[in-house]
C-alpha cells in the first residue's frame, strides 16, 4: 500500500520564477493538506483540499495556490517566488471526518536563489 | 502570540534518562491533540494522540490539561533512536477541516 508521494524531491529555481509540486495521496484517503517548513520550525498550514475544492486556508499570501484532481492528487503552485520561499513542503493525506490518520510525504526540498 | 508554543530545547540527554516536554496552546477551541516526531530532514511521524485522561505508549506518557491549556510529553530510559525533534500539535474545526497547527518542536539529543 503506498504511502504519500510526492515529487519532485529537489528542486532549485530562481526569483520570479514559478513552481509546481506535485502529491499523490495515500490508498484511501481523499483530503491533501499542505505545509511549508522552514529551517528550524515547524510545519506551517498552507491550505486543504477535498472534493477538489480549497477548503482551508492558512496565513499565506495569493501567491500559493492549489488544485485537487478527481483522483485525489493535488498540485501545489506558487508564483513570483521570493528568496524566503526556500523550505521543506510537506504534502499530507487523510480522510474528510477528522484529524486522525494523517500521513505525510517526504516533501519536496525548494531553494530559491 | 503563536497558536502552539513549545519549550526552545535543545534537549541534550544520556542514555537512560528522563525527559519532559511542554507545550501550550492559545485557542480554547482545539478539539485534538498529538505529538509528532520528527527525524532529520524527514517527514514528520505521529508518535501518540494525546487524552484529557493521559495515556501511555511503552515509555511514553502524554497528557493534556484542557483548562490549562497545556500538553506535555514525559519519555523514561531514554534511549539513543529517541533523538530527534518532537512536535506539539493541536486541531480545530475550522469551516469543517481538521488543520494540524504545529508548534516549533522541541530537539532531543540522546547521547552515549
């Protein structure tokens, strides 16, 4: 049974540019939660999809958006990219009724120079 | 004033010991509780829920104060696989999602 995926694992881009990271959610699951870690801190709640509609947003500007497929996978787009925007990107999965079950990827690694 | 705070560590421990980590959270509102774990340059990994009764997993201890406001996390016979940073976690219902709002986390070295 497949945990969560993502991809790419790595990835370098410039200021300006735009990036998008892909997440294939764990067997079973049907809502994809995104998180951005910087160096030193904790996961920081991006924003949660289900039923391919955002559903929750946290503290971060238009630049971050997203998408949900009918198959669950979702993408996360962020324009415009700013030297700050270097982190560790968590994809995480789980079901719509409650916080239990999540399960992370191993996140996508962003440096932007 | 962030949602979840926790103590700054780092936790530097031998083999053997007791530790304890604390956090506090400001929103009265949060429903669910847990403690992640989280090794270097990894994805974070559930370790235990956390009860207003307490519980217990092997060497592990939780427990929550909800008037408090305030979770703890006590590990006995530390052992040198223990290290790594333990994150404090807290859930709301929030326009019917179950965000999970991490605190800083805590760093535990296990040594020798």
């Amino acid at each position: 049974d497949a945990g969560v995926t993502q991809s790419p694992t790595h990835l370098i881009k410039t200021r300006g540019q735009q990036v998008t990271l892909r997440c294939s959610p764990k067997s079973g699951h049907d809502t994809v939660s995104w998180y951005q870690q910087a160096l030193g801190q904790g996961p920081q709640f991006i924003f949660q999809y289900y039923e391919e509609e955002e559903r929750q947003r946290g503290n971060f500007p238009d630049r971050f958006s997203g998408h949900q497929f009918p198959n669950y996978s979702s993408e996360l787009n962020v324009n415009a990219l700013l030297l700050g925007d270097s982190a560790l990107y968590l994809c995480a999965s789980s079901w719509a009724k409650g916080p239990y079950g999540y399960t992370f990827g191993s996140g996508t690694r962003l440096t932007v120079v | 004033r962030k949602e979840v705070e926790q103590d700054p560590g780092p936790f530097n421990v031998p083999e053997g010991a007791t530790v304890a980590f604390n956090c506090t959270y400001s929103n009265s509102a949060s429903q669910s509780f847990f403690w992640y774990r989280q090794d270097c340059r990894k994805e974070p990994k559930l370790l235990m829920s956390v009860y207003s009764s307490g519980n217990e997993d092997g060497r592990f201890t939780a427990q929550l104060n909800r008037a408090s406001q305030y979770i703890s996390l006590l590990i006995r016979d530390s052992k040198l696989s223990d290290s790594a940073t333990y994150l404090c976690v807290v859930t709301g219902v929030l326009n019917s999602g179950y965000a999970l709002n991490f605190g800083k986390g805590t760093s535990l070295l296990v040594t020798p």
